[in-house]
C-alpha cells in the first residue's frame, strides 16, 4: 500500500506587513490517495499507449512478484503456481498480454529492464524471477507494437528502476510475515547531493506455499549511480542481482511434480543521457549473465531428461535521441545493437548427458521516425507521425517495420489511432531443440533446416480515445487488431515425413480494452477496468473472452487507508501454446473472481526522523474463492499477512 502524500504550505508575507507577536498562517494539510491498480494510460505522440503502474500502485496490491504486481493490469493476464517464486517460464508464472506471450519456446512479448533486454534467450522467453520488482520505481506495458519504443517482439514490459531525484537522502526498512510462513523482508536507501545520486537495496522473500513442494525464494540486490557531467550530460551505472527458486507441486489430480526450477542472474547497465532544450536522448551499455538450472523433471523412461542447465549472456548497445529541429516537430532516431549467446546442457535419467554448445546471434535495429504538432494542448491540436525501423539478423536475415500515427485532441479529450508492423525473430530454442531437444529433428536430415527461417511478423491496428471531465474522472476505450503470420512451428513426423520447423502459422486477436478511475474526493479513488478478446485459433492459452477489474483506495479517520482490488476472470484455455504445427489447446479453468485487501496504519515519528512509517494487514482471496490456472494447481485459499515499513 502506498503511503498518502502530503502537502503542506505556509504562508507568511513581509515582517513590516505583521505584528511582531503574529504567527505564520497555516493551511491544513491535504491528503491525496493514489490512483488503484494502475498510475494511467499515457498516449505517446506517435499514437502508441502504455500502462504504468508504480511502486504505489504495487504496493496497494501486496504484490510479491512480478505477475502479481501485474495481475489487475487491464489487458494483462497471468499464470502462476506459488505464493512466492515463478516456476520456469510458462505457466508456472507467466505474463500475458492481449492473449499474447504463450508460445513456448520463444515469446512474443520483450521484457525490459532499464530499457535492455533481460530474458533468458536459450529458450527465447521470459523468466519474471531476473525480473525483480523491489527495485521498481515503475513497470510499463506497451501492449501493442511500437517501432519507437522497442524493437524484436509484439509487445514489451519495461521495468524503470529507483532512483533519488530531489536533494537529501532516504532510507526505508520493511518486513512482513504470513500464512504459509510468508516472509518478506528489505532494506534501501539513497542519497542526492548536488551532480551526485546514489540508491541502493536488499531485499529477500520466501515462502513454504500452500501446498506440499509449492515452496519458493526470492534474493535481490541492485544499486545505482549517477553523476551529472557539465550541465546537460549525465552519466550512470545500474546493478542488479538475483538468486530465486521455485518448485512445482504437482497437479492434485495425481500429476507428479515437475522438480525444482532455480536462477541466478546479473545486470549491469552503464547509461549516458543528455537533456537539451532542442535535444534528449541516451546511450547504454548493458551486459546480462544468467543461469537456470532445472532439476527433478517427470519420470517417464530412463532416456527422460532428469536435469536442464541454461547458460547466457546477452549484451549490446542502445542508443536513442530525439531532436525538436523545428517548432511543434521532433525527429526520433535510434538503434538497437543486440547480441544473444547462450548454451545448455542435458542431463538424463541414464546417467548420459548432452550439451547444446555455445552458440551467438546478432541483432541490429536502427529506427527513424517523424512527427509534428498542430495546435496547442491548450485547445485543438493534432499531431500525426510516421517512421519506420530496420533490422538485419545474422541467421535469419532482414525486414522492415513501418508505422504510422495520428492524436488529435481538444482540451481534455484525446483520440490516437495507429499503425504498426511488428517484427519477432526466432531465438536460440530453434537451434536448441533442433540440435538436442526433439529426436525426430535430430535424428533426421533437416537438422541445419532452422537457418531458413523468418522472424515472426504482426500488424497492429489501434485506435482509441480518452476523456477527462471535471479534474475527477479519467476514463478510456481502445479497441485494437492483431494480424500474426510466420509463426514457426515443427511440422512433419518421425519416421518420415521428417520432422522440421518451417513458418507457417497465423492468427488473429481482435479486443477493448476500457478503464475509468474517478476521484471524488482527494482521499478516495475508485478504478474499473474491462478487457474483451476474440480469437483465432479460439483455443489460444491465457486469453479469456473477458477480464474484469476493480479497485478503491480510501483514506480515512486521519491515519487510515483501506485499498481493495478484485477481478473476474471468464472460462479459458491454458498450458503453453506448444510449437508444434496443429497442437490444440485441450485444457481449460473455469470462470473464477478474487478480492484481495489491505488496511494500513500510516504515521510519523519525527523525533526520532521517521517520515513515514505503516503498520499493515492484508488479506488475500477474501471470499476463499476456488480458482486456477492450471487444472489441479488451486491456488491459496483466504490469507493473512502482517507487515510494518519504516522511512527515515
């Protein structure tokens, strides 16, 4: 839960316009509550959106990890096993966007962190425990394709790390336990002095899960620095370690648990930034080692694979600038220089091993696009835009992703509507599962056959509008189509016809998406939120026909607040969308709502420098709903947990 900000002024006019003995006037202090479940939608001048949710708004949900800070966010739908920890990278926790990101191997959503990737590119998908939230100041969600914003993918989430951006410094602690011997515990603190900021932290969360081998553990450290350079440049450093594991226990319907799945994993990233009148941009640096050990996996014959290690690296270079060359005109440009290698071995149950060698693809991205305003927010302004990026694969050659945009606006209400091809390359998991993974490829005379392939490509189609109305009521629709084709996929059988992965899936997702938040008061804010989706294939995992979501943030008695956050789910698909040409979906969750709350305690003890401090409880699946995202994996029944954060 977030703290209230509050806001404080003193008036106090001339010593010759008052009495000697006259006392300063003073207003009383205001107490504004965030906004529920996310901070709002913002509408780049290039026509695509995104969704921000901030360390409040986590905060607010009790959040543990990266799918449950999530898993109210409009359009965004999740998977998971435990209470703390994501058990690999598919349904034991997984994130899915507008019915997108299921495909395993690979994915179809960029995963960011500080703007650079961070994913494990052997299997070409998200692992969301080396995507820690503590150090979160905030998380995007760029639901659609956007060229301006990111590159290889349909769709990314972005995650902006801390840091201190006014004079002084901060230290926070906090703690929490609850049911299921749930403990979370951290440490932060930062510092701002002239050109010089720093912000660093620990933090640790586990869990023993509310089911035998449901247990779980999160490790975290991250640090950052920063130092101006002259008066427009700013150079810095980012750091973040993480060591996690989860376990998976098993379907209750009599599925043997699939063993433990564990990571380690570092980032650095070195960013130098300018800020002109006429200019912005950065360039960064980054370099990211990870390993995954998979260990314990089903039983099915002594040639099953007992252990999977993942080895990798990825590093590169990102630079962007945007010019304001001309009244009301920006020109953007960029690249994206992006290096994925990795590694893996295979162990078995018969005591032999195989090892996937090391192996290196290069990505190169440049973008350019172009826009120009009309008008004046201030009343009528239109603001159209068009640009376009390029990229060139090593292994699986080039393609071209045009996009155009057009706002127009009056006032408080705002329309976008754009166009975009989106572009996602196959990863090392072709190679992977050529060379290792699938005998049938293996063993067979199209081994070499993955090198033909084409990256994955989408066309996006959006358009929405937002309203503001009287300073108390935001409120947007968008409705938006995706157009897929080239999806990669083995095709064939063993014996012949040989298996083989070619390009030759499509599919198409049509939806809205609409939310309103309404204030009536500064210390009351209430939010709503409604996704529909349509698809083709219907069975599409992790993509229910509708997505409902509410949520109250109230504070009240002076040093109360209450938020509550809930969601109704209807009947969907699930289990990964396998890479096999004709696989079909066959496994299903029924329709299922969760309300969750948290009442807090909020004060100060300014004697001994305590600027904010909360004394919490919080209540998980308050109705003890029975719900699923796997069959036979019910997740928690009703829980408490009892926490305390202290801010010096």
């Amino acid at each position: 839960m977030t703290l209230a900000m509050t806001l404080a002024m003193t008036l106090a006019g001339p010593a010759t316009a008052r009495a000697a003995d006259e006392q300063p006037a003073t207003l009383e202090e205001e107490v504004v509550v965030s906004t529920p479940i996310i901070e709002g939608n913002e509408t780049t001048r290039y026509g695509g959106q995104y969704t921000e949710v901030t360390q409040d708004q986590i905060s607010d949900l009790n959040a543990q990890d990266m799918s449950s800070a999530l898993r109210r966010t409009p359009g965004v739908n999740i998977s998971r096993y435990n209470q703390v920890g994501s058990f690999g990278g598919a349904e034991g926790g997984g994130v899915f966007v507008r019915g997108m990101g299921s495909s395993r191997p690979g994915s179809e959503i960029a995963t960011l962190y500080d703007g650079v990737p961070r994913y494990n590119p052997v299997y070409s998908h998200p692992l969301l425990d080396i995507l820690p939230m503590d150090p979160a100041q905030s998380i995007r969600v760029y639901k659609g394709v956007q060229p301006t914003e990111f590159g290889n993918g349909f769709s990314a989430i972005d995650v902006i790390p801390k840091r201190m951006t006014e004079e002084g410094f901060r230290t926070r602690l906090f703690t929490s336990y609850g049911s299921y011997n749930t403990f979370t515990q951290g440490v932060e603190h930062g510092g701002k002095q002239g050109g010089t900021d720093y912000y660093f932290g620990q933090s640790l969360r586990l869990s023993d899960g509310h089911r035998e081998h449901s247990d779980g553990q999160l490790e975290n450290y991250f640090a950052r620095l920063g130092q101006d350079l002259y008066e427009n440049w700013n150079v810095s450093w980012f750091a973040n370690m993480s060591r996690n594991v989860a376990r998976d226990p098993g379907s209750s319907e009599g599925t043997t648990n699939d063993g433990r799945f564990s990571t380690d994993d570092v980032l650095n990233v070195i960013t130098l930034s300018n800020d002109y009148k006429d200019a912005s941009g950065h360039l960064k640096l980054y370099w990211n080692n990870g390993y995954a050990n998979w260990a314990g996996q089903v039983y099915t014959s002594p040639t099953s694979t007992d252990v999977t290690i993942s080895d990798w690296d990825t590093y590169g270079v990102r630079a962007r600038e945007a010019f304001r060359a001309w009244e009301g005109g920006e020109v953007v440009t960029g690249f994206d220089y992006d290096v994925m290698s990795g590694k893996s071995v295979f162990e078995y149950y018969n005591d032999t091993t195989r090892e996937f060698e090391r192996t290196d693809f290069t990505l190169f991205s440049p973008y350019v696009a172009v826009s120009h305003m009309f008008g004046d927010r201030g009343g009528f302004y239109a603001i159209p835009s068009a640009g376009t990026r390029y990229y060139t694969h090593d292994e699986f050659g080039d393609q071209l992703a045009p996009h155009a945009g057009l706002v127009l606006g009056y006032k408080d209400t705002e329309v976008h509507a754009s166009y975009a091809r989106g572009v996602s390359y196959p990863g090392l998991d072709v190679a992977v599962f050529s060379q290792n993974s699938i005998a049938g490829i293996a063993n067979g005379p199209y081994r070499e056959d993955w090198k033909d392939l084409d990256p994955e490509l989408l066309d996006h189609f959006e358009v929405g509008i937002s309203q503001k109305l009287w300073s108390k009521v935001k409120a947007g629709v968008t409705a938006f189509w995706e157009d897929g084709s080239d999806r990669y996929v083995v095709v064939g059988s063993a014996p012949p016809p040989r298996m083989r992965f070619e390009n030759v899936e499509s599919f198409q997702i049509q939806g809205v998406e609409a939310t309103i938040t309404y204030t009536p008061l500064p210390d009351l804010s209430l939010y709503v939120g409604s996704t529909w989706l349509d698809t083709f294939p219907s069975d599409l995992p992790y993509a229910p026909e509708w997505t409902l979501s509410a949520g109250l943030n109230w504070r009240f008695l002076t040093h109360f607040r209450l938020s509550l956050d809930a969601q109704y789910v209807t009947e969907e698909q699930v289990r990964s969308q396998s890479r096999f040409d004709n696989a079909v979906n066959t496994e299903t969750v029924d329709a299922y709502h969760v309300v969750n709350g948290r009442l807090s305690y909020l004060f100060d003890y300014k004697e001994w420098g305590i600027t904010e401090a909360e004394l919490f409880l919080a209540l998980e699946n308050i109705t003890d709903s029975d719900y699923e995202y796997r069959p036979g994996y019910r997740m928690p029944g009703s829980s408490v947990t009892v926490g305390a954060s202290v801010t010096f």
